[in-house]
C-alpha cells in the first residue's frame, strides 16, 4: 500500500528542525524500516551535501532510523532500486525535479513508491510527489526538462501555506496565486497545507495531521478546510 | 537606440495604479509616441482581457498616449509590426511568456525593441526583457515551451523586491533566493528592484529611476546599491 508522508515545512514557527514531526515520521515508516536513504537534491547549493545530510542525519538517528544520502552512492538508481524508504529534504523545487531527471530516478521512485516503499517528504519534497511543480512557492533558479513530478497523488499540494500577504508590499497573496492557478487549470485542484501540517497518504486516502487544518481549494474561490484528524479519499478531492 | 522602461510594480506602497511612473513612462516614450500597443497577457486569468485594457487605459490618456489592447487585433504579429511602443502589464510571468509564444511574437519583439521600438513594462512585463524568466517571484501556474525570454539585457531582474522575511514564516527570504540563484548560476548576474523603482535602459546603459536605490546582487553574497539618479553600462552587471 502507497505509504507517503507529505509535511509543509522542516520547521513550525520557531521549533527546531523536524522537531514537531516525529510521531508523524513513525506513522509512515513504521517498525519495518530500518535505514532510509536521504535524496537531498534540493539543497547542496549555497551549501554541500554532505553539510544538508549532516543536518538531517540526527533527527532519524533519534527515531531510530539509519540515514544515508545519496549522493555517497555512484548508483544512483541502485540506490534507489535498494532503498527500505526514502527521504526528500526541502530546498528549491526546482533543482530538485531538475536533478531527479538528471539522476534517472524519476520513474523509477514512481514505480518503488506506488509499489509500497515509503516516501517521507517536507516543502519541496512533498511538490514533487503531485502531478507537477507547478503549485511551488519557489524561484525557477533552473529550468528542469519538464515541471511533471512523481505524480503519486491525483492533485496539486502548496506547501508552506499562508494567508494574505505583508502591509505595502503588492505582490499577489497565496489565495490569489492559487485562484488563478484553478482559473487557468480549471480540471486541477489544490491542497494547500500550512507549516507544522502534513498528509499522510495511505494507498488511496489521505489523513490531515498537525496542529493546523489543510486547505481545499476549489474552482470559483471556493475554499473547504480539510480538518487535522479527518481522512479522505484522493479521488474526493 | 533601444529604450525600455522596467518598472518594479504597477503601485508603490498604497498609490494607485502607476501613480509613481508619469515621469519614467513619458522618459521612455518621447513625443514621438502618440499610440501604444498594450500586451495583457501576465494578467486575464481571474479578470478578462477587456477589464485589464480598461484599468491601464485611463493612465496613458491621461499621458497623452492613445492605448489598444493586441487582444482586439487577429493579427497579433502584424499589431507588434505596426506598433508605435509596447506597455507589457505584470500579472504572472508564467503566463505571459507562454502566451507571447503562442502568440508568435518573441522573436518580433526582440527585433523591433532592439531597433528602437520603445518598451514598457512592469513586474511580469519587466521581467521578460531578461535573458529568462528565471528571477521571477511567480507561481509557475502554466509550463512555457521555454523560460528563455525576451533577452534585451544581459543580466536578470527581479521586481518587487523587498528584504527579509515575514515573522514566523519559514519560506526563504528573497535575498537567500537570489543567493542561491547565482550559486548555481555563477555565470549570472541580478538586479533587485523595489516597488516604485524603475531602469530606463538607453541603449548601453541604464538609469535608476524612483525613490528607492536598487540592489546589485553578485557572486558570494556581495551585495551593491545602484543609486538612484544613477547610470550604468548594461556590461557593467
């Protein structure tokens, strides 16, 4: 069954890193995996791999989970074909796709996935796992082949969620970002989760966890909460 | 000579629709201007092309500038051919460049702009000028064949410029966008402008116009001040 844990943010508010995850992290990997292999592809820019894994690594050691990156592997694919579970850390959307295809491990995460390896993902990682990027918050530093993601669910995520916009400042808000995104894409949809929220997605459901309600939003300006607790089915949304 | 107007924002602060900008737009414009083709295409997503002809109208009647919108033309590169100076309105990046692609008019345009055709935009309309789209602050709500723009200078833009990051927020702030732009495009080079600032590009050089100086993003976090009232040679970035 597909296991995937999709979290807005490495941090809510001003907790430290990964600190308010760590019930929502065991939910999906649950007892059966031992290692996870760390995809760290949207960092690594103004700062190494090695630096990302490092900060990364002792969090999961915590958990009781064994962390390695990629990036130590020559095989990328191997690794990925030998993987008990991944974890894509946060960073810019963009590179991350861009380097997913580089790597030739895009179809291939598409297949270990849906066949069941779990997926922990946060902020860029959790874009990727939608039909595209096209929902990110990030600047397009690089242009990757396509903006098609993973496509492991049947809707747009936006991650980092926040409403309304800063006093003086004219750029659009969220909400008017994603009601043009659904007025131009009028057979998409979008579940915007704030940070400190998740979803967690269980084969064809997903469950809303954290302190915070997801947010559906619709065509027309509509907009539902997807309550912290509640399940609902991919295909509802 | 080329002669482009990129302004940061169509307001500064709380002013109306280009209240700052009488002074940049007739500099760009001259007397020799008596009508300008508008280009819609950043915005009609949520409102129509029409109600966007109609908000920007009034402010070039007022200049003295007749104003048509290309969507009344069924010739969209016979309208570009035949115009007397282009007004690019913002909205989503994304979109325009998509939409000027499909419409044919890139390669037009870059012609007619370097033979002298003046050009005005702001925010979505100052950012294809660049070499690429990819310094923009928008959603990537629609795929362009290409984020490879209009190419009329040869360094990157990035309007609506402002410092640091909104309290308790975890997305990066836009001075960690940049500086990861130019990490992993080293070879780049970008300027910062604030709403209610513009660049006057006069062939080989540029003018900053507005209150506000704008910002000279470089290599390793190095950061310079374009004064306002000040010019530059475009190499010079």
């Amino acid at each position: 069954m597909k296991q995937i844990l999709m979290m807005s943010s490495s941090r809510k508010g001003t907790q430290g890193f990964l600190a308010h995850a760590d019930d929502q992290v065991h939910a999906v990997l649950s007892d059966r995996v031992k290692s996870v292999l760390f995809i760290p592809y949207a960092g690594g820019i103004t700062f190494s791999y090695d630096e990302y894994e490092a900060r990364v690594k002792p969090t999961f050691d915590r958990l009781g989970y064994a962390l390695e990156s990629i990036h130590h592997h020559k095989d990328a694919r191997a690794a990925v074909e030998q993987a008990q579970a991944v974890v894509v850390g946060g960073g810019n959307t963009f590179v991350l796709l861009d380097r997913m295809y580089n790597a030739g491990i895009v179809g291939l995460l598409r297949e270990r996935v849906n066949a069941g390896m779990p997926y922990v993902g946060w902020s860029a990682g959790a874009n990727v796992v939608c039909p595209t990027i096209r929902t990110t918050n990030d600047m397009p530093i690089v242009e990757p082949p396509t903006l098609k993601a993973l496509n492991l669910i049947p809707f747009q995520v936006n991650p980092h969620f926040i409403s309304g916009k800063p006093a003086g400042h004219n750029g659009e808000s969220r909400e008017e970002r994603l009601a043009e995104y659904l007025a131009i894409n009028p057979d998409e949809r979008v579940v915007a989760i704030p940070e400190g929220t998740a979803l967690h997605v269980q084969g064809e459901n997903a469950t809303v966890l954290g302190e915070f309600d997801a947010v559906h939003f619709k065509q027309g300006g509509v907009v539902d909460k997807l309550a912290t607790g509640g399940t609902f089915a991919l295909t509802s949304i």
